[in-house]
C-alpha cells in the first residue's frame, strides 16, 4: 500500500536559517504530494502541493519538487521566521476512487528568534 | 468563502457512551473525509463520503460511522467510546479538480474520553 517517510524530528533553527524536511514515498501508480502545516490548537493548512512528477509546488517562500526517480518530495525554504514554527506533514493521495490522503509522522519545526 | 466548519470544538465524554460530530465542508464542495489524529498513530483516515454515498473507508471498527446530507453537511459517530478513541477528529471538504483531489481541513474537534 501507500506510505510516506518524513525525517524524524523534532527540528530547531534560529530564524533566517535554511530549512529542508525530507519526505520519501511509496506508492503505486502516479500519486499528488502535499505538504500540509499545523499550528498549535488548529486543523491542518495546505502549503503546497503537486500533481505530476517534475512539478515544483511553492506557497509562502516554501517549495517542494515532485522527484518521480527519487520518489521525494522535499520541503525547502531559504530563510526561516519565527511564524514558520509548526508542524508539517508530508502526504500522499490517489486519484479518483482512492483519493485518500496517507500521511508522514510529521514533524516539528522550532525557530527561535 | 468560508472554511470548513466543525461542530463542537470539544467533547468530554465517558467510556461506553456514543459521540455524535458534525462538519460542514466548504460551499460548493460535494465530498467529506474524515481523519483521526492521535499522537501515537499519527493522522489516519476514516472515511469519504460524496453525495451521500460512503466512497471510501478506513480501517475502523465498526463502531465508528458516517454519513452525509443532501446538502453535503456530515457526521461522524463512535458508539461504545474507548479511551483509545480520545482524539483529534477532522473533517476535510474535498474540491475535485479534474483527476486531484485537493482536500481543505477544518478546526477538528478534540474528543476525550474518560
């Protein structure tokens, strides 16, 4: 079956840094990937996402590659805030009838300032 | 547009009693997932609902269970609570967009069982 890999954590960084979340997948057929965030008391926020292998998704100075030969899809931004400080979840979906999303463990980013 | 919505935010219940929620998926949108979050299994997926029919299912017992409206509103039951069952439940309305499945997540509403 489906299943996502995420580093495991938790992360902390002083703000500006560079930030890169690895995220590997398994699955069958040509899945869309997805990074979604959690802030402290919320429900889950999409950053971004991808449809097709080579496709880069990007929202909010986050970015993540569609790597079909690497089957990856890892979180980067160039220069972190203290705002970015949450928990990311990489995930997976089908498509049609088995669009469910299976997700990463997730993990938890800390920027100090 | 508004959000998804979730119904109620909190829920304290006791072991052995049942648990109805209740999630209204953005305007427009015909399909409902459902997801549990607990810390020690992570984010695992319930079940979909799309115009009214169970499209997908999870592996729950049975004592959990969904259904949806005309209207595309859904709820969730859990019958018999558990203590395991304490957890985050969120809903996610589903914008079909050709082939993808974007799904958008509400509040969640955070049961405890005693």
């Amino acid at each position: 079956g489906n299943s996502v890999t995420q580093m495991e954590g938790p992360v902390t960084l002083s703000e500006e840094a560079f930030l890169t979340i690895n995220c590997t997948y398994t699955a069958t057929g040509y899945p869309s990937l997805f990074w979604y965030v959690q802030y402290p008391g919320e429900g889950l926020q999409l950053l971004l996402k991808a449809t097709k292998a080579d496709d880069k998704g990007s929202n909010k100075g986050f970015e993540a590659t569609y790597r079909k030969e690497t089957t990856s899809f890892h979180l980067e931004k160039g220069s972190v805030q203290v705002s970015d400080s949450a928990v990311y979840f990489c995930a997976l979906s089908g498509t049609g009838a088995n669009s469910k999303l299976t997700f990463g463990k997730g993990i938890t980013l800390s920027v100090r300032p | 547009k508004a959000g998804v919505t979730q119904t109620p935010r909190y829920l304290i219940k006791t072991r052995g009693q049942q648990v109805t929620l209740s999630c209204s998926p953005i305007s427009g949108h015909r399909s409902v997932s459902w997801y549990q979050q607990t810390p020690g299994q992570g984010l695992q997926f319930l079940f979909e609902y799309f115009s009214e029919t169970q499209r997908n299912k999870g592996n729950f017992p049975g004592r959990f269970s969904g259904r949806q409206f005309s209207n595309s509103r859904s709820e969730m039951n859990v019958s018999t609570l558990e203590l395991g069952d304490s957890a985050l439940y969120l809903c996610a309305s589903n914008l079909l967009a050709g082939e993808v499945d974007t799904q958008y997540f509400g509040p969640g509403t955070r049961l405890t069982v005693l």
